[in-house]
C-alpha cells in the first residue's frame, strides 16, 4: 500500500468538510433541531444522555465533553484516510473505510480539533460553555487529553448505552417482522457469542487461543467461529493466524489491551 499519497489539497478538502459538519451540529444544538429516529450522531445521543442525566450520581458530561469527544474520534480517522493508512472498500450504498488494528489509538488529533473548533463561530458568540472557548482550548483541553477524560471506559460505556437506547426507542416505534426480528435476534445472538469469545481470550496469558479450544470451550462447530470473524475483528480487533504443520492451525489473537468492543460492549447479564 502506498503510505505517501497525502496532498494539501485532501488535507484541505477533509477540513472544510469536518468543519462543515460540525458547524450543522452546533446550529441543530443551538436552534434546538430535532433528528430523526434512529439518528445517533453525537447531538442525539446529548439529547438522549439530557432526558436521563437528572437521575445520575455524580457530576454530569456537558455538551462539550460530547463534541470534542466526537471530534478526536473523527480527527483520528481523517488522518488515517490522508496517510493511506485506511483502506476505502468498495460499496453499492455509502461510502465504507477500513482502518487497521492499533493505528487509531496513536493518530495525531490535537491540532485539527482545535482548528475546527475556532472556525466555528457560534461558540465565541454566544459563550455556550461556561469557560468561554477560547479559555477552554488555551488551558483546559491539552490537560483534559493527557488525563485520558476522553477515553475513560465509564463514558465509552455510556455512549454505547446511550446509542443503544435510542434504537430501542426507534424499534418501538417500528415494530419488525418475523423475519426481521429472527434476523435480529441471529445477529445479537452472534455478538454475544463474539463477545464471550474476546473475553476468554484476553483471559489467556498470551492473548491468544487455539481455534480447536474455542470450539470445545464454547461447544460450537468452525463454521461458527468463521461467521463471526468480522465481528472479531471490527468490533474486538481481534485477529487470526495460521500456523503448525502445513498451517493447519488457526490461531486468534488480540490487538488490544481488553476485551471492551469497540462499537458493541455485551454486558455480562446478557450472557
């Protein structure tokens, strides 16, 4: 793959659409615009974490811990995009990007959200936060990065919850039929089995399990194992390799430091 095809002019292209895309946001916040269900962009799921945060313990998230969470994460990607790193995969309905195991984590982000932030003006207008933009990048959000506030696992926990609320709402709204929701239920089936798998996993010393275990441990057939490898691998970034006599052996391992998904966390009352 060829790492060097980055170009001001991509770079340029991305920032004006990230900022176009936040500025949206901000207006929708500001002028109280309502999206459409199932819509979980990071507006929704303030809204959605706004309607149940008076009964929480604790102090709450305000919307700029949601933003800039929001930003990092899409700042991350753009970077893989620009480098080559992500790998575009071809799709009749929207645009689909493949990002590799362990890039994200390290992508630089710093200097593109404070950019985009400043380029958005109802934020010095209207002071929507209490310290004052300008305040809040100056002094607060180099220390809030280097404290982890943006990847601590409770307020990941919470935007998956949260995500996962709104399309209960969604589903209740819009009852399925039987066959959709004997697909659904194939398909969460298939994640909690995913799920069980990358935690006995990340139990092992290594990491690491034999594809024969996995299948006495979980009384499952390959063929089981092989549907749910794209799950492994989106979700738990956990990955496979052939080794032994004639590569007969398949081996799945782990990318990553814990068994957390990465867009799914099945809780272990769902198990």
């Amino acid at each position: 793959m060829d790492m060097t095809i980055k170009t001001d002019t991509m770079d340029n292209n991305i920032q004006i659409n990230m900022t176009i895309k936040y500025k949206k946001i901000v207006e929708d916040w500001k002028n109280e615009n309502i999206h459409p269900l199932p819509c979980n962009c990071i507006l929704c799921l303030w809204r959605k974490y706004s309607e149940i945060k008076k009964n929480k313990k604790g102090r709450p998230y305000d919307w700029l811990t949601f933003l800039v969470w929001d930003l990092i994460f899409e700042a991350k990607l753009a970077y893989l995009k620009e480098k080559g790193i992500a790998r575009k995969l071809k799709s009749s309905d929207k645009e689909t990007w493949e990002y590799p195991f362990g890039e994200l984590h390290g992508a630089p982000f710093k200097r593109r959200v404070k950019e985009i932030l400043k380029q958005i003006p109802e934020f010095e207008d209207n002071k929507i936060f209490f310290l004052g933009l300008d305040k809040f990048i100056n002094d607060y959000f180099e220390h809030y990065v280097g404290k982890g506030r943006y990847e601590r696992s409770k307020f990941l926990k919470l935007l998956g919850k949260l995500e996962s609320e709104i399309y209960q709402e969604w589903r209740k709204k819009h009852p399925e039929s039987p066959e959709k929701r004997k697909e659904w239920k194939k398909n969460w089936g298939d994640l909690r089995f995913a799920q069980r798998v990358a935690d006995f996993i990340h139990k092992k010393t290594k990491k690491e399990a034999d594809r024969r275990i996995l299948q006495r441990r979980f009384n499952k057939k390959k063929e089981d194992l092989e549907r749910i490898q794209d799950i492994l691998k989106l979700n738990y970034r956990i990955n496979f390799r052939k080794e032994g006599y004639r590569n007969k052996t398949t081996i799945y391992y782990s990318t990553t430091k814990s068994s957390k998904g990465r867009y799914w966390r099945i809780g272990i009352n769902d198990l």
